[in-house]
C-alpha cells in the first residue's frame, strides 16, 4: 500500500464510493447534503495538505513518504498542531464531498482514508523520522498529536 500515494488512495476510495453509491440508487441520509458546507470543508481540506508542502518546499526537504531521507524535520505552520496535516486534509476533503453529495456510502470514504493513513503509511513514516532524528522527533511527537 505505500507504493501509491496517499492522494491516490482518496481517490480510489472516493471512486468506490461513489461506484456503490451510484449501484444503490444514490442513497442518501436525512438531512445529510449540505452542499455549503461540504465545499467549506474541501476547500480547508485542500489549503492545509498544500500549506505544509509550500513548508517542505521552503525548507528544502523531501515530501514523498518513501524517500530515503529527509533533511529537515518541519514543526512549524500546520505541524505545531497535528503531526500530519496532509493526512488530516485528505481525509477532511473526502468527508466534505460526502457532506456534499449527501449519499451515505459516500462517508466511507473518509474512514477508509484515515484507516490506511493511520495504520500503514503513518506508522512507516514516524518510524522513518524516528531513525533520522530520534530525539527531536520524540520531543515533536511528545507535544504535538498524530491527528488533532
């Protein structure tokens, strides 16, 4: 599963769900399509995965999970409060297309995203970061949460 990104991975959970909501009939939860605010949350789900790759960016280290190294740990913007925003917006954007099309199937999306962030590349990559910088990353993970 750490061979595709996780951006791909949202979107192959999204894809199914709106393949099993379309095969139901397009079923859909009372009350549940709230189309302002699924866009709200799609739009903060996009500014913070993109805010924390301006900062890798601007510090010169790597973004992709399955690199080698990286040469910087980045704690500052986004990661003063969760350990990983990108995660977190992936996540806040597939819920906020199931806010918006109001189909129930389609709020598996963002469990499925969170599960396969929080059980297979987010453990990888906290190890990773462990081996390159083993006493900063504890103090960072010791006061800043994996998620919120």
């Amino acid at each position: 599963m750490l061979k595709l990104p996780p951006p791909l991975w949202a979107l192959i959970y999204t894809g199914l769900c709106v393949a099993v909501s379309a095969f139901l009939g397009w079923p859909r939860l009372i009350g549940a399509s709230a189309a302002a605010l699924g866009m709200i949350l799609v739009v903060l789900g996009v500014i913070l995965p993109v805010w924390a790759a301006l900062l890798f960016r601007r510090e010169r280290t790597e973004i992709n999970p399955t690199s080698p190294a990286n040469h910087k740990l980045v704690t500052s913007g986004p990661f003063r409060v969760t350990r990983n925003p990108m995660y977190l917006g992936l996540v806040i954007v597939t819920l906020g297309v199931a806010v918006w099309v109001g189909a129930w199937p389609m709020f598996l999306a963002p469990i499925a995203v969170a599960a396969t962030a929080n059980w297979v590349h987010i453990p990888y990559e906290e190890a990773k970061m462990r081996r390159q910088f083993p006493a900063d990353f504890e103090a960072y993970a010791s006061r800043v949460r994996r998620w919120i």
